[in-house]
C-alpha cells in the first residue's frame, strides 16, 4: 500500500464533486479503485508465474527463480510506464497517434525481416535485444487503439459515413492484419480487429456497417482457420478435446485436467501437477489453467471478479471522460484488456479453441506487461478529467501532418 | 474539443452512445457469468474425472528394499555386505540424438554402441543402461551432460574377501534376493523388507518423492553371523588348494568342526568361486557340496564300526583277531587286506585299516547291532544344519542286508553318508560319545545390534560310552604312530587321532568299481586327548597318488599345525626329529590376509577402479571404538562432542576413496533427546 500512497501524493488533491449541470467539468483524483484492482491482479500475477514455472526455470535455466526475477523486473518497468502514462496529459497521445502507430507498424514489418527476429513454435513475434526479447504486437495494439480513438474523435459526425467511417478504418485494419497474420499472430489479429469493431460502434456506427463488419470476419475467420493445418487441427481438437489426448489436443487436454482438479479451493498454492511440463506453456498463455488447480473455483471467482471491477470502472472513466477522445481511448483499452481476459479464460477453459493470447496483468511476458502498465497510466489519467496543460495544448493538431488522411481533410476544407 | 460521445448530457451527434456501453456491459456479463458456470463445471461437477486424469498421469509409487543384511564369520569379520553404488539408466524420451549418446556412452559402459542407439531411440520412459558401475565411470558418464542420462545409487552385494567361503556364503542376485547358499537359505533374516514410496512423475517421466527415500531401520534386513571361523576357513582352503594341485586331483573338500558344540569353523571345497562374480563361474561351483553330495566311507567307517562293538561289549581292545594272512571268504567274496598279518588286536585293526579284521568285527556284532548303530551315528538322516538341498546318504535297512552286505559295510563300501555326517559321527568319538547337530550360524540381529534369533548348539543324543570312546582313541592314536596308515596327519607337538579312508569310486562303464579312481580321506581330532577341532578331508580322483594316508592326510596336518596356535591351544608333545624332519614348513600362499583386510573392498578387481573403502558404522560406538576403527581402515577423522557417536557423515555402505575422511558428532546419552528438540 506504501506505493498506493506515493502515487496518490503524486496527484492533484481532490476537489469539490462536479455539478451535474456544469458544462465545464472539474478535475479529480485518478480512479483509485483502478489502480488497486490492477496492482492486485499484478500481484496474482507475480506469485502465479513463480508457482506455474518454477519447474521449467529450474529445468532450463538451473534457477527456478528465473521467471519470477525477470517478472519481477518486468514489473518494475511497467510501474514506470504507468507512472508516464499517468502524469502525461492524455491529450498529447491524440497529437502524437500518427506517428506512433506508424512506427509500432514499422517494428512489425522488421519482425518479418528474417535475422532480426527471434522465432518460437514457428512464430517469429520478437525482436531481440540482449537478454530479453521485444514483442512489437503488444505495442501495435496499445498505439491502434489510440489510433482508433484519436481518427475517431476527429471525425466524430461522419463515423456513420460508409466511406470515412467504415472503409477507411478497415482498410487500414486490413493491412495491419496483413502484417500479423505473416508472423503469423492469430490471436493480436483477432483483437485488434475486434476492438476496432467495438470502437466504431461505440462511436456510433450504424448497426448495419458494424454487422458487416461482423459478417466479413464470421466469413473470415473460418478461412483463416482452414488455410492453416495446424489451425484445423487446433479447431478439430476444440470441438473434442478427448479424442486425441496425446496428439493435437494434447495442449487442451493438460489445460483442462489442470483446471478441473482444482474443485472449491483448489490443491493449494505451489501443489500444481500439472506444472510438471504436463501443461506447456504453463506460465503465459495458461497460467489461468495453473491458477484454476491452484487455487479452485474460489481463486478462479475472486481473479474474474477483479476483471470485472477493471472493466467497470474503465468504462465509467470512459462515460465521465472530458473529451471525445479520452472517452473513445478509455473504452477501447477497457474493452481490449477485458475482451482479451475473457478470450484468454475461454481458451484455459477450452470454451474457445487456442489462440496464444496472455491473460493481461497476469502472464509472464515483459512486452505485454509494459503495454499494459502504460495503458492503464493512461486510463487513469484520463480519469483525472484535467485539461490539457498548455504545452500539450501548443502543439500542432495532428491534421498538420495529414498522413492519411490528405484527401478527405482537403474535401472538408473545401467544403467549409 | 469534441465532446465525449458517451455523455448522454452532451448535446454532440450523432445521439448517445451511453446505450451501446451498456450493450457490451451486458455482453460481457453474461461472458463473465457464461465462464463462472464453465469454471463450476469443471472444477466442481467434473472434479473426480479431471482429478482421475490428472493423478493416473502424475502419481506413481517406487518400490524399494531396504538394505540386506550382512554376514559375518564367528569374529565378526564381513563375509558379505551391501554398498551403495551407481547404476546408469536414461529416459530415451528425453533423448534427442541417440547417435552420438551411444557412441559416447557405448565405450565408457562396455556395451555395444549400435544395440545402445536402438535402445536410446525409442520413446521409453526409462531404461538401465547399466547397473553397478564403478564410481569412476559414473564420474565419466555424469560428465558427458546427456540429457536424460543419469544415474543413481543402488545396493550391491559385496564379497569382500572374495573365493573365501564362496559356496558355502552363496551369493544373492541383483535385486536383491539370495540366490544360492547362505544367502539364499537366509534369505528371510537377511533380506530387507520392500516398501513403496508415493511419488510424483513429470511429464518426461522423471520421478520425485516428496516424503523422502530413506527407509525405516526396521527395514533393513537382519545381520547374519555364522559359525565359521574366517581365518581357519583359509587355512583349510589354502592347504586343500594346494594339496589338490599337487595330487592333480579333480576335487577336494575338508570340514572343520568344534566336536563339543558341532559348530562348523571351516567348510572349504575346491574349485571355489567368486561370489561377486558368480555368473563367470560354473553352476555346477556353485553347489556347497559337502551337504549335497554323498560318498562311500570307505575305511574311515572302521573306527565306528568298532566304537560300536565295544560299547556293545561284544568285543574288547585287546581282543585277538586271526589275521587269516590277509585273505579271509565270505560267501562266494574273497576279501583281502594289503598287507596280510597272521593275527592282530582290535586296536590294529583300526591302525593298519585291516578289512579282514574289520569283518570279523562285524560278523561278532550282527547287522542289526551294526545298522542300529550307523543309524545313531546319524548315517540316513539330515544332520539338521539348516541348509538348503542336504541330503541324507542311503543306508539300506538290516532287513535288506545279506552276509556280503554286514562284510563290506564293515569296511565302508555299500551305503553312502555326506561328508558332514561322516564330520559329525568322527566328533561323536572326539567328545566322548554324544551325537552334535551342526551349527553354521550363531545368531541373527537386526539393525540396532539386538539379538533377534540364536541357535544354541544342540546335543541329539548318546550314541556310545565315555570309555567305548576313550578306548577307540587309542586306536585311532596309533593310526599316526610307527606302523599306522596316517603318519603324514602328524602335528609336530600335539597328539593327532585319526583314520584314514581310500575308496574306489564306481564306474558306470564297468559297472563296477573302477581300479585308479578313487577318493582319499582322512577323517581326525586333535588333541587327542581334549579334542578341539574335527577335520574332515576328502580329495577326489588324485593323480599322484591314491591312500588317504598320502593324500588326505597330509592337508590335515596342514590345517591342525596352523589353526592349534591360532586358537591358543598349546602343544602338550615334544617335537620329535621324525617329525620335524617328515613336515616341511610352508606358508599359506594365496587367500586372506587378516591383516590387510576386512573392511577394504577391491574394487579394482570388479570394475578396473582404484580402491573404495566401505564406510563403517560407527553409530552408537565410543570414541576410542571410532579411533581404533578409523585407524584401521587408515580414515582420517574429524570429531564433534564427546560421548557416543550419534550421528556420522559419510553414512554407513557409502563408498569412499582410499585417506578419505570421515566426521562423527558424539553425544552423551542425555543430550541426544536434546540434541533432537533442537
């Protein structure tokens, strides 16, 4: 609680409640509830990725506090990261969210530059960088989203449009899906098309554009699975996950003979058998699984519960947002972090067939870990309802740079 | 700045959004609720099948033995014993390449580099590659750092003084269990008790037990200390050894017997063989033959024959017997003495192995006097020693004898005793009349040192009188005196009694007796007059010569002259000059050097390995047992308290290199509960 004080010292005092009818709304302090919640999933987090991969650091590394340590280090850095975020005025993401998404693409691009990435299971998703290891996708989500929010707000009143508020988006969609899908990343695909879909439809899209949208992805979704072996196999071991225990379902199989022995509280913390390289992958995209037999239905409830009150309280900060583009950014890092918690269950429970996505918070992963501590900086920054500070204010207006967006800017110039 | 779309109050097109978080509020809720019911069913409806899976994958249980017990001879002297030591297995599942792990491992482990790939490629979850190899080696293996190649410690039964007492001790095989002699007809006391360790498995099949290895001490198998006297088992070894080689003979036995107690101090048999590697040995070496095989007594019946006659009182010492010149018939026979005399005493009967004399005897006495006394000799019956495949002779009983039946019994051709009833009936005269049962082990303890079974020495019963006795000594006094046929079984200072045996074996192509070979014995006490060792001596098919009295005898000498001033018993003789000059003095060459062993182990002559010391247990010893001990073995020791030692590191059975070191912590016996609490 010692670094929930520090932080707190570090915001502006609260003032008087805001008046229901003031135009103007009143600065307060960041959500604390938040916060808490974040820190306390964290905090599962830590002691979770100790338990699930002390084995397997042991086994490979000799140490088997490797991954707690670097977990441990990770930590420190999104702790850093979320302090950025919150002490920054959100509004300078707006101005900055061209650029930034542009060089998060850039990054992605070189991931596909054979020698410069480091490849796992087929996948070449990292960017090497001594020790560790820099997964591009996690920073490619975190900058669309403010992307999204910043094109968004802009062009708030033709969101409706066809052509400004539906093709555009998703043409660009479409090449960040192009890029992923060659690592390939099935699963950060998956997410960032669908909080792109959430993201217009929340900043009101018309119903049909948005079912559109949902009717081309419920057609290619199913292409993709069939164009891949593997992911047929992963599909055809979802649908029954018994027939074939040893082979292709082998993942889901461990996956669920983990959860399932858990019962009402669970084998106790550290008592996993599972972790005994039965369950691969224990410490990231199954840690869920872990904490299922770990901790029983009981654990399982308290760590929803907390994801719940995350996405609770990130969509009131997105509701008492100041501005259009805070509320839009709120929302959309609400409703990625919550979409991806719930897919990431759905797959540990075999409710969803495997994707490779970590359970935000919780996971090992430093990349991801960071991404998300300045996300929810940001969040909470946003829930501080500030203006903009006057240098943010000074900068130019990303139209200045135009990138994308030449044509229709020059039109609405014309039209004016 | 545009207003934030999601505020119902701002007025911004195009309409509120506030309903469309809702909207997914609501959707993921009923996500939320949709993985809750999904966790209850899994974790609590279906709990006992994934819980089933999960346990059938991981749980395993390990079953072990406790350590086997060990052997000691009469002084305490470690005649087999268990050390921990390494056994090489893999977990090919584990292995990739299987290449270059078997052509890695093939040479260090002596097996066969390309029945090593086939092994190492399979998906097996665990295989020995081999067992008991020699530390060094395991060293070697450790370092090649295979995955999936490991190693782990196991018991191995140790014959520490090797060829000594071989097939008597027997030897267990590698799990554990006794397989021939008193290893095998132990094998209760001595085996440890199974027990199985819950374990837990990972998914490459390597196994942990979370409650710990080590066994309970009441596991262990109990310790086994025999009657067998190790340095007199060596003497009788190095002189049968040696006489056996001289005489070019095929085999040879001798049995060493306390004629008061029955306990048996030495059972030797050449060919011997190495219990630790008995499989290079011949099944047929391995047998303890001097309970399993029967023979003809030959001449050595004789002293018997006429101890019976006297106690009966049908005949006296002194008694006159017609000589017959050598040549006496009965029935349709003929039978004949090598040097014929004209008449002879009862006593000369005895001393120069007369066989017309001997018949005479018999006839005087009846067969059924004659068969009720070989049977109270214990002839056709076990002697009760406790020991596995003993047989019992056959004696045909009076009712089947006719006269040429009583004539050659008389003199031992006809019927077949064991070598160790022949011992025992020899001592019946030795100790005054009484029949002894046997006796090969002393006592049985179990780990702590508490006595868990004795065997008292047993008398079965009276078969002649003191004087009957008394009077038959004489006799067999003068068998190596001027004029008797065992002169060579002399012992330069002490009086030596005894008889000598020559019988012809039976030829199964002639169907008869076969002229040139034949099995020598000599069968005698010493002293004389206060018997204290019964030697028994047979050597089978020699080549240089065929009398007992030249053959047999001669290796009782051997062992008397040896094992008398060992035992502390003092000459009562002057040493004449036909004695000195009749035994030339010779040292045992080969076998057990008290002196340089037990407690060393040579490893060397197993594995090619330098020397590995055994760890003894010092538990509960004082510390100037722990000075003496490690002084011993040449141990370098390190102390810690006073009093007893409770506690010492490296642990008993371990292995260590020859000036390794060794700490004990002694405590009193109040502080060892306290040192407990602690």
């Amino acid at each position: 609680m010692g670094l929930l004080h520090t932080l707190s010292r570090l915001a502006p005092s609260r003032r008087p409640a805001p008046d229901a009818n003031a135009t103007m709304f009143v600065v307060q302090r960041y959500d604390r509830t938040l916060l808490a919640v974040t820190f306390l999933l964290m905090a599962v987090g830590v002691v979770m990725v100790y338990s699930a991969s002390v084995v397997t650091a042991e086994l490979r590394f000799g140490d088997g506090m490797f991954y707690l340590k670097r977990q441990l280090l990770y930590l420190s850095a999104a702790m850093i990261a979320l302090l950025v975020g919150l002490n920054v005025h959100h509004d300078i993401w707006r101005k900055l969210a061209i650029p930034f998404l542009a060089v998060a693409v850039l990054l992605l691009a070189v991931v596909l530059v054979p020698g410069v990435a480091a490849t796992a299971k087929g996948a070449s998703r990292w960017i090497s960088m001594g020790p560790f290891r820099f997964q591009p996708s996690e920073a490619v989500k975190l900058s669309w989203i403010v992307f999204l929010a910043f094109f968004l707000s802009k062009h708030q009143a033709r969101v409706p449009e066809f052509r400004a508020g539906w093709l555009r988006p998703l043409g660009l969609m479409v090449l960040l899906a192009g890029l992923l899908m060659k690592q390939p990343d099935f699963g950060s695909t998956l997410i960032c098309g669908g909080v792109m879909m959430l993201m217009l439809w929340a900043a009101g899209a018309r119903w049909l554009h948005v079912g559109g949208l949902v009717a081309i992805a419920g057609a290619l979704v199913p292409i993709a699975i069939l164009v891949e072996p593997y992911r047929v196999k992963r599909f055809l071991a979802f649908l029954s996950p018994e027939d074939d225990p040893q082979g292709v379902a082998y993942h889901i199989n461990q996956a669920l003979i983990s959860f399932g022995s858990g019962e009402w509280t669970g084998m106790g913390l550290g008592a996993s058998k599972q972790k005994l390289l039965y369950l691969p992958e224990a410490h990231t995209d199954f840690i869920f699984s872990i904490l299922g037999e770990e901790l029983g239905l009981v654990g399982v409830a308290c760590v929803m519960v907390l994801f719940a009150i995350f996405v609770w309280r990130g969509f009131r900060i997105a509701r008492q947002a100041t501005s259009s583009f805070g509320a839009l950014l709120a929302f959309g890092i609400t409703a990625e972090i919550g979409v991806q918690a719930m897919i990431n269950m759905g797959v540990a429970t075999a409710l969803l067939p495997t994707k490779g996505l970590t359970l935000p918070f919780v996971s090992y992963g430093g990349s991801s870990l960071i991404t998300l501590g300045a996300a929810v900086g940001i969040l909470l920054n946003v829930s501080r309802r500030e203006p903009p500070p006057a240098w943010v204010h000074r900068l130019p207006e990303p139209d200045a740079w135009r990138l994308p967006f030449r044509r229709a800017n020059r039109r609405k110039e014309v039209a004016a | 700045m545009a207003r934030n779309v999601f505020r119902r109050t701002t007025a911004v097109e195009p309409g509120p959004r506030r309903g469309r978080i809702l909207i997914l509020s609501v959707f993921l809720a009923l996500a939320f609720v949709g993985l809750i019911v999904r966790a209850w069913d899994l974790q609590v409806l279906r709990h006992d099948h994934f819980q089933k899976r999960s346990a059938g994958q991981h749980e395993t249980t390990i079953t072990l033995r406790a350590s086997r017990g060990a052997i000691y001879d009469r002084n305490g002297r470690e005649l087999a014993l268990t050390a921990m030591v390494p056994s090489i297995y893999a977990v090919p599942r584990v292995l990739t390449d299987a290449g270059p792990a078997a052509a890695a491992l093939g040479p260090l482990l002596d097996l066969d580099v390309g029945s090593l790939t086939q092994r190492l490629g399979t998906d097996k979850a665990f295989t020995w590659l081999k067992r008991h190899v020699s530390p060094a080696v395991a060293k070697q293996v450790m370092a090649l750092n295979l995955p999936g190649v490991d190693q782990r410690d196991e018991p191995r039964r140790f014959y520490p003084n090797r060829t000594l007492a071989g097939p008597l001790i027997g030897f267990a095989g590698l799990d554990g269990v006794g397989l021939e002699g008193i290893e095998r007809d132990f094998d209760r006391y001595l085996q440890g008790k199974e027990y199985t360790l819950e374990a837990v498995r990972d998914a490459a099949g390597r196994k942990a037990m979370p409650g710990g290895a080590l066994p309970p001490e009441h596991l262990s198998g109990y310790d086994v200390t025999l009657t067998i006297d190790a340095r007199i088992q060596q003497l009788a070894e190095a002189a049968l050894t040696a006489q056996v080689k001289a005489m070019r003979a095929k085999s040879g036995l001798v049995v060493v017997m306390d004629p008061h107690t029955g306990d048996i101090l030495a059972m030797a048999q050449t060919p011997a063989f190495d219990p630790n590697l008995f499989r290079q040995a011949e099944p047929d070496d391995w047998r303890n033959r001097i309970l399993t095989d029967t023979l003809e007594p030959g001449s050595t019946i004789k002293p018997l024959l006429i101890a019976a006659a006297i106690d009966l009182g049908k005949v006296r010492a002194d008694s006159v017997w017609n000589g017959y010149h050598g040549r006496i018939k009965v029935g349709r026979k003929t039978i004949t003495d090598v040097h014929g005399v004209d008449q002879l005493t009862t006593l000369e009967i005895i001393q120069r192995s007369s066989n017309v004399g001997a018949v005479q005897v018999a006839q005087r006495i009846g067969k059924d006097a004659y068969y009720s006394y070989l049977r109270a000799y214990g002839f056709g019956e076990p002697t009760g020693i406790g020991l596995q495949g003993e047989v019992e002779g056959s004696l045909r009983p009076a009712k089947q004898w006719g006269l040429i039946h009583l004539a050659t019994f008389s003199y031992g051709y006809g019927f077949s005793v064991t070598p160790l009833q022949m011992t025992r009936a020899m001592a019946a005269i030795a100790n005054g009349g009484m029949l002894v049962r046997p006796r090969l082990v002393m006592h049985v303890k179990d780990a702590r040192g508490r006595i868990v079974e004795e065997f008292p020495d047993r008398h079965v019963r009276r078969v002649l009188s003191a004087q009957a006795t008394r009077e038959v000594t004489e006799g067999l006094i003068m068998v190596t005196q001027k004029g008797g046929t065992g002169r060579k079984a002399r012992v330069p200072g002490y009086e030596v009694a005894g008889k000598t045996g020559t019988a012809h074996k039976v030829d199964p192509l002639i169907r008869g007796y076969s002229k040139d070979k034949v099995k020598s014995s000599f069968v005698g006490f010493v002293p004389a007059h206060d018997p204290r060792l019964v030697i028994y001596v047979n050597v089978d098919e020699p080549r240089e010569a065929q009398y007992g009295g030249v053959v047999a005898a001669p290796i009782f000498s051997e062992i008397a002259r040896e094992a008398l001033p060992y035992m502390g018993i003092e000459a009562t003789e002057e040493v004449s000059a036909e004695d000195a000059e009749a035994e030339p003095e010779e040292e045992a060459a080969e076998g057990l050097d008290p002196q340089a062993r037990p407690w060393w182990f040579e490893e060397s002559v197993l594995a090619g390995a330098p020397s590995h010391l055994v760890v003894p247990d010092l538990r509960g010893a004082s510390l100037a047992e722990v000075v003496q001990r490690t002084s011993e073995l040449s141990l370098r020791l390190e102390v810690e308290g006073a009093g007893f030692v409770v506690s010492q590191h490296p642990k008993p059975g371990a292995l260590l290199p020859e000036n390794a070191g060794i700490a004990v912590t002694l405590a009193l016996p109040g502080q060892i509960a306290a040192g407990g609490e602690r």
